[in-house]
C-alpha cells in the first residue's frame, strides 16, 4: 500500500482553481485539442526538474519534495525523487519498477489493475491521449499564458480516489507545464516542471532497472 500510495501522490497533481486564476471557458474547445494533439506527436522526449506540494488539510504546511522526471514516447517515464528522500519510479511498457533507496521491486503493470490505471494515466498525459478519453468529462479553460483542461472521472472506480484532475499547458508551445489532482477528501498533490528540455537524446539505459 505504501507504494501504491505514493505513487498516486506523484499523479495527484496541479494548481488552483480556475475562477482564481483569471481563466475563462475556451469558446472552440476543438480547435485547442487540435494544438494539444499536434503538440504531443511533436513531442518525442521530456526531461525537466520538478517540484511536487501534496496538500493534507489535516496539516498546517504542504510537504515539498523535488527531483527529475524523464519521459520518452512512446510509453517511458521516469520519475526520480532527490529531496527529502529518494524514490524511484520507472514505467517502460507494461513493466514498473520502484526503488525506496533500500530496494527494487519490478510489477507488470498488466497483471495489477490500479497499477495499470496509474500507467495509463501518466502516459495519456504525457502524449495527450487523455484528453481523447471516454474515462474523462472535460472542460477547457484558458488565459493569456496557460491552458487548463480539467478532467472529471465518469467511473465509481477512479471516483474513489479522484474527484478532479488538472492540466495546465504553455499557450508557446502546448506542453505541460503544471498537474494537479484533487481528491475526494479535498487533499491534493501538485506538481511544477521546470527546466524543460524537449525532444533531446535520452538513452533507453534510463528506462530499465536491474
């Protein structure tokens, strides 16, 4: 559970509210999934720093930890946690592999239903796919810098854990810039990228754990 937990806390992402925000609903919602799509077939590596907030109303301030993330489509991620501890997560096809600094463990996402669902997520965020998700109500928002699509999962089964999820995306060139999942209890994690490096070389030595 201790696994599972944390990796939700890497998903559970993303900033304020849109009315907070000076966000207004997009008035051609095709024409900005049009950008979003292009963009992501464009998009053949990420490397970036991040910042991630996770949120508990039961505590006076959030837990801030840091670390680099690297993505390589079509379906690599990498998510690697520098401070305060260090934490692991690599995700290459329907193999996962998690490192807590003691030791590794190796899952087939396949076989193991809420690790597939966490697989499916992360990626379909990454290459867009998401936003073409029949899982998903959906709703563009925008301002003059950002895109914000939220997404409202429509099964009891995501439901339990996720009441809302969050995209923020650079109007320069479509990218994510900024995740954010609520959950159902109001907590929420929050994750910022920054130092972005887009479509650069990233060997797949990066993607495989021993």
């Amino acid at each position: 559970m201790k696994h599972i937990y944390l990796t939700f806390a890497i998903l559970s992402t993303f900033t304020a509210f849109a009315q907070n925000n000076n966000f207004k609903k997009v008035k051609n919602p095709e024409a900005i999934v049009e950008k979003l799509n292009a963009a992501s077939k464009n998009t053949k590596t990420i490397d970036s720093d991040f910042k991630q907030y996770k949120h508990l109303d039961i505590l006076e301030n959030d837990f801030e930890s840091t670390g680099h993330f690297s993505f390589k489509a079509p379906g690599k991620v990498r998510w690697e946690y520098n401070k305060p501890y260090s934490y692991l997560i690599v995700m290459n096809g329907s193999d996962m592999w998690i490192n807590d600094g003691d030791k590794t463990k190796k899952y087939n996402t396949e076989s193991n239903k809420m690790f597939k669902e966490i697989n499916d997520l992360m990626v379909g965020m990454l290459q867009g796919k998401i936003l073409k998700s029949d899982k998903f109500d959906i709703a563009f928002y925008e301002n003059s810098n950002r895109i914000l699509a939220k997404l409202n999962p429509k099964s009891g089964d995501m439901q339990e854990f996720l009441n809302e999820m969050q995209l923020y995306f650079d109007k320069r060139n479509y990218t994510v810039v900024k995740i954010k999942m609520l959950e159902q209890s109001g907590d929420y994690t929050l994750i910022e990228f920054y130092n972005r490096k887009m479509n650069i070389k990233i060997p797949d030595s990066k993607f495989l754990l021993p």
